[in-house]
C-alpha cells in the first residue's frame, strides 16, 4: 500500500495526488511537495489515506518533501511581494506597448524560476514584446495565460447576491453552459442586474437550480388556466414553485396566492 495524500496548490484549483511515505500531514496542512516545476508550496486538503499498489498509474506519483516550516513561510512572503510587483509591472509594459489587457493575477513557483501572468482579454492580442521586457525585468521564465471572465472570478472569489462565497470559487470544478431559457423556467426579471454574476455572465447557480424547478413545475397547472377556489374563479397567472403556490387573477383583477389543494382546475 502507498500512503497518498490530495494537495491543492490555491484555494480555487484541483486536487493533485502526493506520496506521503515519511509524512502523515493531516488536512489543511502546509506542505513542501515536488512537481515537474520544481518544489512547491501547497496545502494538504485530504487526510492521508492507503493506495492500492495494484492500481494503474497514468504516472508515478511525486512525494512530499517535508511539512512546511518557518523558512518557507518567509520565503512565502518574498514570493507574495513579488507577485505584486509583477503584476504592476505587468501593467505599465502593457500601457506603454498599447496593450489592452487585465492581468488580474501573478503566480510565481516556489522555487522562482518561473512567472505566470493570468489576464482577460476581449480579443487575441501579441504578448511576445510584453513577455520580453518581462523576462528581462524579472530575469525568469514568463508565462502569459489568458482566461475567460468566468474564470476570473472564480480565481479573485468574491460574495454572491445570496450572501455567500461564489459558487464557482467554493466548490464548482467544471463550468457548464447556462441559458436564459433557465432564468425564464425559474420566473426570474431578465434584468440583467439580477441574472448575472460577478463574471458578468449568468449565474451558475441557474443550471443547477433548474432541475428541480423543471420537476416542481411539472406538478402545477399551466399558467393561463382556469380554476375554481374559496376566493371566486380565476386564472393562474403565475408560478412560486419552491413554496408550491400559484398566482391566481380573480374576477375584479385582485391576484392572490393559493395552495395547489385550495384550487380546482376548470375544465
């Protein structure tokens, strides 16, 4: 059996599989691990746990070199302060060369032999004279990566409309197309102020939510129906499928909301 321990290198990433023979590093570790990049700083974010040997690997697993410790955390916080520094020199060349960009973040590996520069753009651009006063400036290796606006924000973060952490930054792995036609199912104002997120973009949460409005719905009568209740007959004008109420228009234009069992479909 091989001890294995998943790590992940920000907050916002994927979970990388390390082998920890000589360290049993328990969640929300620091840890000190090798990669193809050299050594580099990340947080254990499973406890550590037995790997069957006789399971196929796509490639053998790197190790974690030791837990992290006070020289790291220093070095920590050199690497942080130059990232900073990039990103603002970053943005000068970018002026200067009539570059339209936002490089919004800088990574730096732990050991420092390279830079990645995360920026959106609304077009393609030639970054080639950008990363050439870069690599002088910094004297390492440059990399340019240009990403969509969605995964900006799920890289910065942020709080929702509801009140909590961004779904795409707290636990969604994968975006998946979203549709207007979820905001109509879901009998949201098309504004959109209310529909979209951070990003820009409609809100993840739509295309998760719609399954089960698509099955809620699917229990009430159409809109533009008529029905008999305690109130008078009326005509269904609107959904609350969540709380299972209609909105029903009586005679003299009062709308009330009724409980399904409170109203009788007019056939």
């Amino acid at each position: 059996m091989t001890k294995v321990v998943g790590v992940k290198f920000n907050s916002f990433g994927k979970i990388y599989n390390f082998e920890c023979k000589d360290f049993v590093p328990v969640e929300k570790t620091d840890v000190i691990v090798e990669t193809e990049q050299g050594l580099e700083f990340g947080v254990a974010a499973t406890s550590p746990y037995d790997q069957d040997d006789r399971q196929p690997l796509v490639k053998p697993l790197k190790k974690v070199i030791r837990l992290a410790g006070y020289e790291d955390y220093e070095k920590l916080k050199v690497i942080k302060a130059k990232e900073a520094e990039a990103r603002k020199c970053c943005l000068t060349f970018a002026r200067e060369l009539k570059i339209r960009m936002n490089p919004f973040m800088v990574k730096s590996t732990f050991s420092s032999n390279k830079l990645t520069f995360f920026f959106v753009s609304e077009r393609r651009i030639d970054f080639r004279e950008l990363v050439k006063k870069l690599a002088k400036k910094f004297e390492t290796k440059i990399e340019m990566r240009q990403v969509g606006v969605r995964n900006q924000a799920k890289m910065l973060g942020g709080i929702g409309r509801c009140g909590r952490e961004i779904c795409c930054r707290s636990y969604i792995e994968k975006f998946v197309p979203v549709s207007i036609k979820m905001a109509k199912q879901q009998g949201m104002s098309l504004n959109p102020n209310k529909t979209s997120g951070l990003c820009g973009r409609l809100m993840c949460c739509l295309n998760f939510e719609n399954k089960i409005y698509t099955i809620l719905k699917k229990k009430m009568p159409p809109i533009g129906s008529f029905v008999e209740s305690a109130s008078g007959k009326g005509k269904i004008v609107g959904h609350n499928p969540i709380v299972g109420k209609v909105t029903v228009k009586i005679q003299g234009n009062q709308t009330v909301d009724m409980k399904l069992d409170d109203i009788e479909i007019v056939k």
